[in-house]
C-alpha cells in the first residue's frame, strides 16, 4: 500500500488492518513519521516529536494486538494538542512562559488513550494558551492552511487541524473554549465535535476559562469522531466539574435514518456578517438533510450577537486568575535579570507572554477591578444565562440546530493579527454554545470560492442538545454517507522528499 | 467608559506584568476597541436574571480529606525556573524554591 493511501484511512479500517495483522502499528506510525518529516516543516503543525517514545508505543500496540488483547484505537497515532500534559513531553501551550516545561505527569485525555494502547505521534501547535483564531498567536509561530498555504488553519487548535488535513496524524484532539475545535475544523475541512461541557475531563489540560474549556476529537469523518469520544469521555474525580454518568458508546446511533429529525436554523445564524458564498453552501447542505428526511423549523436565538461581548468579560476574567499562576517561582519563565520579589513577577510575566495573552489578562483584571464587577463580570453572567435560556427555548422545537461553523472561509495570514475585534468575530456562531455549556460540531459542507485565492472549505455547524453527541454524530455520519466532502483532502506542494 | 494610560498603568500592576511607555499606549488603543465590544451589554435590561456562573448546575464534590497523591516533590523541581541574576542553576536548594528575599 502507497504511504499516502495508509495515512489517508478512517480509524474504523486502522483497527481492521492492524487486528487482522495486515499492518503493524510500526509501519503505521512510521508511514506518518515519514509524512510528518516531509511536510511538517513547510507546515509547522507539531511542536514537539520524539520518534523513540513515538515508535516505543507503536511496538507496545504491536504486543498488545499479538497478545489478543487490543481496543478499537490499540496502535492507531494520533496528534496531541499541546495543551494537554503528557508526562515527558514538552508541554508548552505555545507559550513562551512555558517553553521549557517538561510535564510531570498525564492529563486524563492523555492517559486514556494510553490506555486504549494508541501511539502519541506528537504535540501540535496552537494559540498561546489557547487564546486565538488563528495560530498566529503561537511562540513556535503560525500554522499552514494545508489548502492554502499563504492562510490560516483557523485557531486554537490549528496545529491539530492542519495535522488531520494534511494526513499528518490518524485523528487528533482539540479543546474548544469559544470555538477553537469547530472553527480550525471549518477553515480545514474536516469533522470537529466540542462534547457537552463536563463529558471530558479536563485534568491535566492547561486552563484558560475553566467554565468553558472543554476538549473534543478533531477526525477525517464523524464516526472517527465517535470512536474518539469512546475513549475521551468519562468521569474523572481529579476534574471536580467531571460529570459522574454512565459510560456511553457514541457509535451506538451512528446507523440510525434521519427521517422525522427536526433541524432548527437559527435566523441569526444567517444575518448580516455571514459570507454569501459560505451561506450557499450551508443551504446546500440543509437542502440535502431535507432528502434525508429532516423537517425544517425556522427558530430564533434572539441574544446570538450578545455571545461576543459576554465571552470577551467572561473569558478574561477567567483567565487573568487562571494564568496568575505563571509568577516564575516555581516553573515556568523567570527574568534573566531582577531586583526584588515584585520586580521578578512583572518582569517574568512580561516577557513570558505574548501581546494577545497580556491584553486578555489586562481585560480581565480590569473587569474583575474593584468598582467594575457588577457593570461587566455580573452583568455579563446575567446575559449568560439569558444565551443559555435561549436554546432551551430552541429545542423545545427542534432536535438539532444547524448553521455555519465561521461566518468565512480561511482568511490570509496576517490579515485580522492588528484587529483583535475582527478576530474576535471569527467566533460569531460558536461562542454562545460554550456558554451554555452545549455540544457543538462542524462537518465539511463543501468549498466557497474566494475572490484571490482557491475554493476554500466550509463546515456546517451542528449544535445539539445537553448529552446529545450520540444523536449529532448520528446526523453527521448520515450526510457523510450521501456526500463525499469530508474524503476530500489537499494536495500539498513538495515537501523534504 | 473611556480607558486612559493610567487606567492601563493601573491594571497592569494588579496583573504583575511590567508595562513601559510605548507598550502603554498601543495597549490602550486596543483595549479601548475590545471594551467598546463589550459596552454593547449595557443596552440590555438584567434585573431580576440570576446570574450564571457555570455551564452546569451543579454542587461543588467534596471527598474525605486522605492522601490521594503521590509525592512528586523531585519531578516537579526538575521544572524549576533559572535562579537568574547571574546564575545559570536551578531556583531549588533543599527541596525548597529560591526567590528574592522578601522578610528582613
């Protein structure tokens, strides 16, 4: 088999040919090994490789396969953001603060798939603790669209995206704070789910908004995407915001007819701000669920525009206390050069962070302030629940929301890095399910065509109700069985041969 | 509400990050852009709405207080800062973190 069909198979066909022995899980993970050192340094999408822990997994699959005993993801590899500590690894959040951190220890996510036996082929680039749209926050620099080169991979988590859609990685994980799994798996093309707040543990996972933070797989197809969820969900008592609930199989619906589904579109979701080009392919997509069988229900989410100001309040504030750990004490970056205790905490932190990171923990100092609280950090938690109550009112009429992912296609690098509003915006129709805590997924929908560049790809947003993954990954893998857009991937220039 | 340099000054010492003149004054620019976003919240009527602090509605957990770590002191310092102001080693000595003195 050609190295570029192997690292272009579903999770579902990985485990096939792995447990009938077709492939070794050494040949597999090296077969991307290979693809990684080809691309990876035109694209940027990993941080950190280590091929001798890499390939120490690898054969640990192939033992644990011989021995009989092998999961459904046992010698599969898949990419890390780098936002979760796997114990060895640097683990660094893109941050210059934490650019020599070695994790002592595994976040939840990672030890799960430790112990479902798959391989960590490495951990990916992203906005500096997780704070962007774009990439172009990172300390390690930006990320390649794969589509195209001279765009963004959409952001957090654009290393992870760029990774899934250039085939450097099997799957991979992502967190999703105001978007940052959705809107890089839009701008990538290719299948994102951000689970109910709660489902995945966040142990281990560096903090930004802890009452938003949650992490998702990143994955060629929506059952990819399920399989991921089988092993990152469950309780975890280290994360004291885990929900203690059964344990769910995400496959189980996978199979089920759509006929009947009511699909609310929110009239917000296609206002002013929306491209025209990505609003057709999103109508194109709606028009294929209806000859699934889906019913159509106009609905409305009154508050959507309110998201981004009580997000930009909400978030900040989070985490200007959550980031108030990094003090260089104890890890972390410390000043070359200091005079007293206070002199070394500012100048640590100075230098240590980016400009996006120290504006955010400005904001949210400045609205946590004395004399400020009531007028942004209450008032804006008021509108929160005011968002939330939104969608309950929502799916009292319909079973699934559907709309776009990002209201365009990837933009150009370095086109919105001077405009945090801009960038801000890139957020539009993703924020407000973090806020009410609600699971959100982008599929690929097809391609918009841009005035100066190639067609780019547009994801259609599926937003479902509380614990309603299965049914969304349901609705997913359906259109995926009548169109062909998420087997789409680019073809990438000349790599390193 | 209009921001001004000092305000930037201000909040930039709460936050412990050194902040010069030049710095001061593009982060003013931008915040005033991001704060003018956030104004947009004051158009909206909130009296009476419970504020909602969390995605879910739920109790804090609470657990016997017993050991449940293991002591991972030595892998934990090996992440220790440099000592800096001259010194290339490590901010540890004796299982302890070196900062300035801070009593006299």
């Amino acid at each position: 088999m050609a190295n570029s069909e192997l690292t272009n198979g579903s999770l579902k066909a990985y485990a096939q040919l792995l447990q009938s022995k077709q492939i070794s899980s050494l040949e597999l993970t090296q077969a991307f090994l290979q693809r990684i050192k080809q691309y990876n340094p035109s694209i940027n999408a990993y941080i950190a490789l280590d091929e001798d822990k890499t390939l120490a997994q690898a054969r640990a699959a192939d033992a644990r396969i011989a021995a009989g005993s092998a999961a459904p993801l046992t010698g599969i590899p898949i990419a890390q953001k780098d936002i979760f500590c796997a114990k060895g690894w640097p683990t660094t959040c893109g941050s210059k603060m934490l650019a020599n951190f070695v994790a002592p220890y595994d976040a939840h996510v990672i030890s799960q798939f430790d112990a479902a036996g798959a391989v960590n082929l490495g951990k990916t680039n992203m906005d500096e603790f997780a704070m962007g749209s774009s990439n172009e926050t990172s300390y390690f620099g930006g990320v390649k669209n794969p589509w195209s080169f001279d765009r963004v991979p959409g952001g957090s988590s654009g290393g992870s995206a760029a990774a899934v859609a250039a085939r450097l990685c099997a799957a991979a994980t992502g967190t999703d704070t105001g978007g940052s799994i959705r809107q890089p798996a839009s701008l990538c093309g290719f299948t994102g789910l951000k689970p109910t707040y709660g489902v995945v543990s966040r142990f281990g996972m560096i903090a930004f908004a802890s009452s938003l933070d949650q992490a998702g797989p990143m994955a060629k197809s929506a059952e990819d995407c399920a399989l991921m969820m089988n092993v990152m969900a469950g309780f975890d008592e280290r994360d004291s915001t885990s929900l203690d609930r059964a344990k769910e199989d995400y496959c189980r619906d996978l199979n089920k007819p759509l006929a009947g589904l009511k699909i609310g579109l929110p009239k917000e979701f296609f206002a002013e701000g929306l491209s025209a080009e990505v609003g057709q392919v999103i109508e194109n997509a709606i028009a294929e669920y209806k000859k699934l069988g889906a019913e159509i229900v106009n609905i409305s989410l009154p508050n959507t525009g309110l998201s981004i100001p009580v997000y930009y309040v909400l978030a900040p504030a989070e985490a200007s206390s959550n980031l108030s750990r990094y003090d260089g004490v104890r890890y972390g970056h410390r000043a070359a050069e200091y005079t007293d205790l206070m002199d070394m905490y500012c100048k640590s932190r100075a230098e240590g962070f980016g400009a996006e990171v120290k504006r955010r923990i400005l904001i949210g100092t400045y609205v946590l302030s004395a004399g400020y609280y009531d007028a942004y950090y209450l008032k804006a938690q008021q509108i929160r629940r005011l968002i939330a109550q939104d969608f309950v009112e929502a799916f009292k009429q319909c079973d699934v929301i559907m709309g776009p992912a990002a209201p365009s296609t990837a933009f150009k690098a370095g086109e919105k890095v001077d405009d945090p509003v801009a960038m801000y915006l890139q957020d539009i129709y993703t924020i407000s399910t973090n806020l009410a805590g609600l699971p959100g997924m982008s599929v690929p929908a097809g391609f918009a065509s841009s005035q100066d560049g190639p067609a780019l790809p547009v994801g259609l947003q599926i937003i479902g109700n509380y614990f309603d993954e299965a049914r969304m990954l349901n609705v997913a893998h359906q259109y995926q069985q009548v169109t062909d857009w998420h087997t789409l991937a680019p073809n990438l220039p000349e790599g390193k041969a | 509400m209009a921001l001004s340099i000092e305000d930037i000054k201000k909040v930039a010492h709460l936050a412990r990050i050194e902040i010069n003149e030049t710095d001061a004054q593009a982060t003013l620019n931008k915040l005033s852009g991001i704060l003018a976003l956030i104004e947009q919240m004051q158009a909206v009527d909130t009296s009476g709405i419970v504020p909602m602090s969390h995605a879910q509605d739920l109790s804090q957990r609470l657990r016997d207080d017993v050991v449940s770590k293991t002591n991972l002191r030595d892998e934990f310092q090996k992440n220790a800062p440099i000592l800096g102001n001259g010194s290339q080693e490590l901010a540890v000595a004796g299982g302890l973190y070196l900062v300035p003195k801070v009593i006299e």
